[in-house]
C-alpha cells in the first residue's frame, strides 16, 4: 500500500493568455503548487531564468518541468552534434531555473533515420543531464515520425537503461491513439517521470490540428481520464497531475478565469478518481473538504429579469399561475418576475436542497465565487441558492419544472456546464447537435441522478452579425405536465401566447413516427419525440421580452432527452414569430 499523500496539482504555462508574469500570478492565485515553463514564455519574458525562478518562489509554486525540447533522437552524427549542443544550453537554463526535469518530445523532424539509434542517443543526452543533477522525460507524440505511442517510447527507454531517463505520459497523446492505458501499470514508478493531463472532444481530423486547437481540461471533453489517471497512480507515480492544454479560446481568454476552471476540473477529476478509481488510488485523491452533491428535490424558484414584465406576468396568468406575493405559483412551479432595462434573461434559480449548507460548502471548495449575500454567482453571471422549497401549491395544468436551459458563449460553455455540473452535482447526459435555420447548435445538458434538476445549454457554434441566430441567445424554462395536449388547448382559449407549428412538420412527423393523436397533435401545436424508452410531448410560447420563452413537456415512460430534434421547427417558428408579430 502506498502512503497516502494528495497529489501535487500543476498547470504549464501554456494553457494561458498573456505574459509569463500574467500566467504566474493565475496560476498561484488558483491555488496550483507548480508550474511547467514553456520554453517560448521563457524566451519572450523580460525576466532572466533567475529572475523567473525567484517569482515562482515568492508565489509558492515550484517549476516542475522546462518543455519542450523537440528533434533530439534518431539522428545523424552530424545533426547529433548539433542536437547536444543546443541541449547545454538548456541545462544552463533549467540550472538558473532551479528545475531538474526536462521534457523531450519524440522526434517528427525529417532528419530523422529511424528509431533504432534512439536508445542509444537518449543514454547520451540522459549522461549529460545526470552530470548537472538533471533528468529527462521522454514523451510519445501522437504525430511523432517513427516514435508515436506510449508503450514504443517505454521500450526505447528501457532499452536506453539510463537511471536519469524515465517516460512522460501526456493523455491526449495516449487516449487520442486509441492506446490501451491498462499498460502503463507493468511501468515502474521510478521510471514515470511526469504526467500531464488534457481531455478533448472525440474528433475525427488530423492529429496535430486536433491536439493544437481542441484539448480541453480534464472532464470537459469525451476521453476517459478516470480509467487513465487510475492506471497511473497505480504504479505508485507520486509526481504532479499538470495541465497541458493546447487551445485557441484559452489562449486569449483572462488567465485568472482560465486558471481557476483548470483547477476546478483537477478537483473534479480527483472526486471522481475517488469514487470510481481502485482502491489503492482513492484516498489518495481525495479532496479534502469536498462533501457530495446533496440530494436535490427540484427548483425552489426560478426569477427572471425582464423590461416586458407585464407580458410575462399575463402568460404566466394565462398557463394557469397565481399571484403570491412576489411569485408566480403553480404546483411546484415558482417563477419570481423582476425588472430591468436590459434584454429578458435567467437571472437566478434556487435548488431545492437536502442540506442547504452542506451544498455551499461544496460550490465554496470547488472556487464558486459567493456574493456577500450568499449566493453563487455562476460564470454566465447566473445566481443560485440552496434552500428548502415550500410546501407544493395546489397543481393545475402544471406540475413543476422540468428544466431550464441557459446560453453562455461557445468559447466559454465547456468552461460554464462543468461549472454547473460540478458545483450542483450533475451527471452529463449525451451532447447532441442538429441544423438550425441558421447554423449548427450544440445542446450540451446535464441532470442529477433523479431527473429533478435538469439544466440544458444550447449554442450556436459559429456567430456572424446579427442575421444569425434570429434571436439571440434564447433561453427558456420548461414546465412540467401530466396532459401535454389538454394544457396547449387550455392555454391557447385563455389566451397565451403559444407558437404556431407549420403543417409540414406534423406530415413528416406521420411519416417518420405515426404518433398516436396526430391530429390532436396537430391542433394545438404540440411537438412529438420518441426514442426507446418512452416518449416526449411539448410545446411553448412565443419569445417574451425578445429572448425567453416558457416550454411545456409530458415525459412518458422513461424518455430523458430534450427533444432535440425538434429545436430547428421551433426555431424556425420564433424566427417566423419576429417577422409576422401579432
């Protein structure tokens, strides 16, 4: 059994915007122990290496590794040369540095022979390095030109049988290979230097553009981090877990904001190590002062800032609320309308939780920031609270609330869903995207494990101008319903606002499904969704105060989609609501 020790957290400074300065303070602010220098912050620093070295210090981070020294192995004498040269020099550096651990990549230089001289030229360079007190990591690139998988560049390493030679394993390079990490488990500790982490969405497209634009940090993307880290913690590794993310949004994005979402998805990672890892991994990953998701029953309320309050308020009227104080109140459905002179918007939600406090400390550990009144303050600037729901009024057409669904940026809504995921304790359903009318949109949503607190983004992938999308940002809050058809009939006579579906749609619908009721489906505009465990009715409103609209759905049996498949008619019919207003 090994000791039970955390694992040291670190991030390479190219995972952020701005100077080498700006990356530092980012880095220590959010509580990161260490730092990989890139060489080329290095290089267009105004500090001295000695200078750098004194920063770090004064921050409280060590420099766990200088990288990368690219096209060193498998090389001609000549070039061989020239390549151990150029390595002094880096000595020199990481000497004033004050890091022992240099990264170097497997070669994708044309001037490469083959890989049967590797071994050899790695003992010289791992010799040299030992003569200064320092060591190399070799790592496998994914696109390297004979060298491109972990367990070949474990195989040059152990035929090089230098003590002063060892492996990095970088998990995009392993995982984006379709490698099998269950072997990285016969590798010696000693022997695995270092350790860097990244995660990415499952792609199909050339690897060097995959990894330079789209890695993304840990428990953002689609590659199994868990099943990695495990497999390496379980040799004994006791090095860092770093961060190295290649990734065009991150490298302009404020590096404060940057640094505190890759330490927050450390913090998740190691919660989930923690639950889903073997034994021996852990308690050594446990995050200490990190409770559980309390249970949650639900929403205590969702508030909604408007300039068209009176237009709300008379929809909400119309779909069968009442007027309690402050709140409009139907079943376990509670909406709180307040003004502003800004575009309709979310503006804060409650979650009914089963110890209110417990759960603030969750989002307080895993760097929520709170207002001075106690909320949370999400990154789309959302509010939330935890509390106790009061007692259900009496249900009418509705019976609650399904869900709600809110907008962030492209660039920031992996950042924003691991943030409600993590801070909530929500599990991520399945992402989906489909062809709106104008452009592609990805639905990324998750749910807790009991279906009671459901929270959808959709996304346009790709802005330009204001043509697209025809309203901007939309975001909605779904009700809940035992008689989806009953409710759009109900509601149409009293006067809401419903949205109009073309007859196109339920045509195609007759063909693709033959819903029971099309006619009746058909009447009153309600949408239809099937898959194999149940079906879906829904339907909403027109766009209230230009950007929030309200959604009903009947879930039945076990359906836990959105119906996604549907969002294009519905968009198209908002789009059709804007050029005909009634």
């Amino acid at each position: 059994m090994h000791d039970v020790v955390s694992p040291r957290l670190g991030i390479a400074t190219v995972c952020l915007s701005g100077t080498l300065d700006d990356k530092l303070a980012a880095v220590a602010e959010a509580g990161f122990d260490g730092v990989e220098i890139f060489e080329n912050d290095l290089v267009v620093s105004p500090w001295s290496p000695k200078q750098v070295r004194d920063r770090c210090a004064e921050l409280g981070l060590s420099i766990d590794l200088y990288q990368p020294f690219r096209d060193f192995e498998a090389v001609a004498p000549d070039v061989l040369a020239a390549n151990l040269r150029r390595a002094e020099h880096k000595f020199d550096v990481m000497e004033q540095l004050g890091v022992d651990t240099m990264l170097v990549c497997s070669s994708v230089s044309p001037d490469t022979v083959d890989d049967d001289l590797a071994a050899e030229q790695l003992h010289l360079l791992a010799s040299r390095a030992a003569r200064r007190g320092l060591r190399i990591a070799y790592e496998a690139l994914a696109w390297g030109r004979f060298v491109d998988t972990y367990d070949h560049s474990w195989r040059i390493v152990r035929r090089a049988g230098h003590p002063a030679l060892g492996l990095c394993l970088d998990s995009f390079h392993v995982l984006s290979k379709g490698s099998d990490p269950a072997g990285i488990r016969v590798i010696p500790a000693d022997k695995l230097f270092f350790l860097q982490l990244a995660d990415a969405p499952r792609l199909r497209m050339d690897m060097l553009q995959w990894s330079r634009h789209h890695r993304l940090f840990p428990c953002q993307g689609g590659f199994d981090l868990v099943g990695f880290v495990d497999h390496v913690l379980a040799t004994g590794y006791a090095g860092p877990l770093s961060l190295e993310v290649f990734n065009d949004v991150f490298r302009q994005a404020n590096p404060h904001h940057t640094a505190v979402d890759a330490m927050r998805s450390l913090l998740v990672l190691r919660e989930r190590l923690a639950v889903d890892g073997s034994p021996a991994v852990r308690e050594r990953v446990r995050v200490p002062g990190l409770p559980p998701a309390p249970a949650a029953a639900g929403y205590t309320h969702v508030e909604v800032a408007t300039p068209a309050a009176a237009e709300l308020a008379d929809t909400l009227r119309a779909m069968g609320f009442h007027r309690s104080d402050d709140t409009w109140v139907q079943g376990r459905a509670r909406i709180r309308l307040r003004g502003t002179d800004v575009t309709s918007r979310i503006a804060a939600f409650g979650v009914d939780s089963a110890d209110p406090a417990v759960a603030a400390r969750r989002a307080a550990r895993l760097l929520a920031p709170i207002r001075p009144d106690g909320t949370i303050r999400a990154p789309d600037g959302t509010a939330i609270t935890f509390g106790e729901a009061p007692a259900p009024a009496e249900p009418g057409l509705l019976t609650g609330i399904d869900h709600i669904s809110l907008t962030a940026p492209f660039d920031d809504v992996d950042q924003t869903a691991l943030f409600y995921r993590s801070v909530l304790g929500l599990e991520a359903e399945p992402a989906a995207e489909f062809a709106a009318p104008f452009g592609l949109v990805r639905s990324l949503s998750a749910s807790d494990p009991t279906g009671r607190v459901r929270i959808a983004h959709n996304v346009a992938l790709l802005r330009r101008g204001e043509w697209a999308p025809a309203v901007p940002d939309p975001q909605h809050i779904a009700f809940t319903t035992d008689d989806a058809i009953e409710a759009a009939s109900t509601m149409r006579a009293n006067g809401a606002p419903l949205l109009d579906i073309p007859d196109n749609y339920y045509d195609d619908l007759d063909a693709r499904l033959a819903p029971p009721r099309l006619d009746e489906l058909r009447e009153n505009s309600v949408l239809y969704d099937r898959d194999r465990h149940g079906e879906l009715l829904h339907f909403s409103t027109r766009i209230l105060g230009g950007r929030v609209f309200f959604e009903v759905v009947q879930r039945i049996g076990a359906y836990v989609g959105y119906g996604a498949g549907n969002s294009p008619v519905r968009m198209a019919a908002h789009r059709g609501q804007r050029e005909r207003p009634q």
